[in-house]
C-alpha cells in the first residue's frame, strides 16, 4: 500500500473533540487503503506554556534540560491520538522523536536532522498499524534529546515522508494553504495554487507561518510535494512542488516579520557571527560594509533575550547597538534580482505611504525591508497592494 504522511499542527489537536477530528482523517486515509503516519504536534498553546513555566525557574534556562521539558507536549498529542483512534476501532502505536529513528545534530532547541532510521514504524506498518509520531524531535548522535526549532513538526513529517517513500506529504493547519499575504494584514490578500520550492523555502525564512523553511528544505532536496491544507476542510490547498523559475518573475508574496533583533555597530564581522553561533542565534540577514556590521535575527528560537542582550553587551561593550523595536517586511519571488526596479517601487510605496525603511536587502528571490515594528501590519498592506493587487501588477 502507498504510505501518507499527515502532519497536524497544534491548532488541529487543541482540544479532546480535535484530536478526536484528527482520529477520523487518519482512519478515513486508513480506509482509503493507505498506510498511515501522523505526525502531531503539541496541544495547542502548550509549548509556550511549558516556555513560561520554563523562564519562571531560570532567566536562561539550561538548552538541554529545556529540550527534555518542551518534548513532553508532543508525547501528550500523540498518546491521545493514539487512543482515540484505538477507540474508532483501528490499530495505532506512538513513537516519540528517537523511537523513530529521528536522529539530529548537537544543537539543543534548534537541531536538525541529520538521518531518519526508521524500523519501528516500518515494522508497525507491516503490521497493519496506524503510526503516530511526536513531532518537533529527535535524539542527537549523542543520544540526546533534542528539538527542531518552532515549526519543526513540519520537518519531521517531510524528513519522514522521504525515508518512506510516501506517496504524498499532507500539512494539515487552521488555514487552507499558503496566501500572497496574511490575509489579517491585507484583506484581498489569494490562496496560492501552486509554489515552487525555493519560492516557498524563501518565504519561511522571510516569516511566512504555514510552513516550516528546513521543512521546504528536506522536501526540495527529496523532491517531495508538499500539500498544505486546512484540517477536517475539503479544498485544494497549495501544492508546494519542484518547478523551475517562473519566466515571469516577479512579486509571489508579502511576507513579515513583526519583530526583529537588530544589531548595529562596529564590531569585527566574524567575531559577531561566532558569538551568534555559540548561541545558536543564526542571522536571517547580515550586512557588512565600512567598518560596521548589521544582522538582523528571528527571535523565534532565541530563548531567554534578556539574557542573551547582556552577554552581547559584556562581550562587544559599547560597539554593538541590540534594538527590538524593529520588524522586517519581505517581497518574495523569482527574479526579484533581474534588476533595482521593484526595490526602488517599493521604498517609493513606503515613503509616500510614511512608513520608514532603516535598511533594505536584495537578492535573486527576496527583497527584505526594515522598518518600525509598529508599522508592519500597514506595510504589509500597502506594499500587497502595489505588487499584487493592481492591474499593473497582475
């Protein structure tokens, strides 16, 4: 039989009555005559729960020990679903992250997976089951455990879907595929049929939610379609595929970060990027040029930022400037790089619009804006409308 692999984001296992949901999608693929593999994550709010209680005991909790703690909220979801779909009549077995032969790197709280071993769920299929996986870990090669970093569920079910050779890779969340915008921000904003790789890989790293960028990543290397879809909803989703360049070009995407971690001043480049690293704190964008040195850094993954801006401060003194009072606003597509063209429109839109830019970066599929951390939500609006809403832009 094809194997599917389903992936259930936190807002699809918030609650009894959605795991209970969940059970009847998974048995309903089991009915199709597909083997199944759910990959789950944890109920809800619960990992910033665990977070909370986490920085209630320590300002910077120890990386290792906040590994060990977070894990649990996915072993809840898969136990859970595991019985609920025991109770539907169907056979079901929960793996956590090592049980499945998820192993990963050293680095505590944004690992990434290195191999995927995965005898027990392949003995588990054989035997008729349906697989259930706690998604967001692994074990380290030190037989450690390890998590995958915010969203890292979605890379266990792709890292999964290409160990197994599975027919197909389904993310099921609270939204029916990925928008040329959030559609909060901009009200006209159109689910996306259709995105290449590296267009959707580019938008995880600029902000977008719906799926993860090391996620894309494993699927682009694997040549694994993703599908996107919104959970217990018939539709098409987005289909998240190998595809080469559009011969268009052009703005796919808004896409925002609505808050950053600037850092400025003058200190040595390569001095900057080690102290980031000992972190695990990796830049999103860095800048280099006269003397100074510019990153911007996701603050998804970086736990314990009071503590991390007073070791940044004991270390480089006064040459370094830390603000958090920044967001980034990203236009994503292929062939942004062909020319200075939509940068220049889009500094243009912003100005007349009165939104500042503090900085901007260009590349062959991203052109990244930064400004107020207050403005973004406008920003975002203003720019979807200029790029993607006009009859110049379609």
């Amino acid at each position: 039989m094809a194997v599917v692999v389903q992936k259930y984001g936190g807002s699809s296992v918030a609650d009894i009555p959605r795991v209970k949901r969940v059970a009847q999608l998974a048995t309903g693929a089991r009915r199709a005559g597909d083997d199944v593999v759910v990959v789950v994550s944890a109920m809800g709010k619960t990992t910033d729960g665990l977070l909370k209680q986490a920085h209630e005991v320590s300002a910077n909790p120890d990386r290792r020990e906040l590994d060990m703690l977070l894990t649990v909220g996915e072993r809840i979801s898969m136990a859970l679903l595991a019985m609920a779909i025991k109770d539907l009549g169907y056979d079901a077995i929960s793996f956590t992250g090592s049980q499945s032969g998820i192993i990963t790197n050293d680095t505590h709280s944004d690992a990434r997976i290195m191999e995927v071993r995965p005898t027990r769920i392949q003995d588990a299929l054989r035997a008729g089951k349906i697989v259930i996986v706690a998604g967001y870990q692994g074990v380290s090669t030190r037989k450690e455990v390890t998590t995958l970093g915010r969203g890292g569920s979605d890379t266990t079910a792709v890292a999964l879907a290409a160990a197994l050779n599975a027919q197909r890779c389904e993310i099921y969340s609270d939204v029916d595929g990925v928008y040329t915008a959030d559609p909060r921000l901009a009200q006209a904003a159109i689910r996306m049929d259709v995105l290449s790789h590296v267009e959707m890989q580019e938008m995880a790293e600029a902000g977008a939610k719906v799926l993860n960028a090391q996620a894309v990543e494993w699927a682009r290397r694997a040549g694994i379609v993703i599908h996107a879809l919104k959970t217990g909803e018939p539709g098409p989703g987005t289909r998240v595929e190998p595809a080469p360049p559009r011969a268009s070009g052009g703005v796919r995407a808004v896409v925002q970060r609505a808050r950053v971690l600037w850092l400025s001043g003058e200190a040595r480049a390569d001095e900057l990027l080690a102290f980031l690293d000992g972190h695990h704190a990796p830049a999103d964008l860095c800048w280099l040029g006269g003397g100074r040195v510019t990153a911007l850094l996701p603050l998804e993954n970086l736990h314990g930022l009071e503590v991390f801006a007073a070791q940044l401060a004991e270390k480089f003194g006064g040459r370094l400037e830390a603000h958090t009072r920044f967001g980034a606003v990203s236009l994503v597509g292929d062939g942004l790089g062909a020319s200075h063209a939509t940068l220049g429109s889009a500094l243009r839109v912003l100005a007349e619009a009165g939104h500042p830019v503090h900085h901007a970066a260009h590349s062959a599929l991203r052109i990244t804006l930064v400004t107020d951390a207050d403005a973004v939500p406008a920003a975002v609006a203003v720019l979807h409308r200029a790029f993607l809403e006009t009859p110049a832009a379609r």
